[in-house]
C-alpha cells in the first residue's frame, strides 16, 4: 500500500507468517532491514495471519495505490 502523508511517500509492506504474533515485531524489523539492503527504500512492514491477505492472479489487485 502506498500513501502520501506530509509530503512524503510511505510503503506500507503487508506479509503473510505462520509465527507466533509475540514474535511479529522482530519479524517486521527484519524484513524491513532486508527489504532495504536489497531493494533501497525503507518500508512499514505489517505482518498478519496466514490467509488474512486477499488472493488474486493479478500483482496489480494486490497494490493499492492512495496518494492522490
């Protein structure tokens, strides 16, 4: 999910664990330290429940694009 706030653009990751939710925390900080070392931009990542996210063929249905 991308949005705009003050001025700025914000990526907001959202991924799908089998981990325990007390875990969860760790898990985004490492995904968004991974996230930038290979891809540059620094990320919100939100983990959920496996099956929280919805299913699509499509990548594009799965980006939701809020900023104008």
């Amino acid at each position: 999910m991308i949005d705009h706030l003050e001025g700025k653009d914000i990526l907001t990751l959202f991924f799908e664990t089998a981990a325990p939710a007390e875990r969860w925390s760790d898990i985004e900080c490492q995904v968004q330290e991974k996230f930038r070392e290979v891809v540059g931009p620094t990320i919100n990542p939100k983990a959920v429940k496996v099956g929280d996210l919805p299913r699509s063929e499509k990548k594009t249905s799965r980006i939701f694009d809020n900023r104008y």
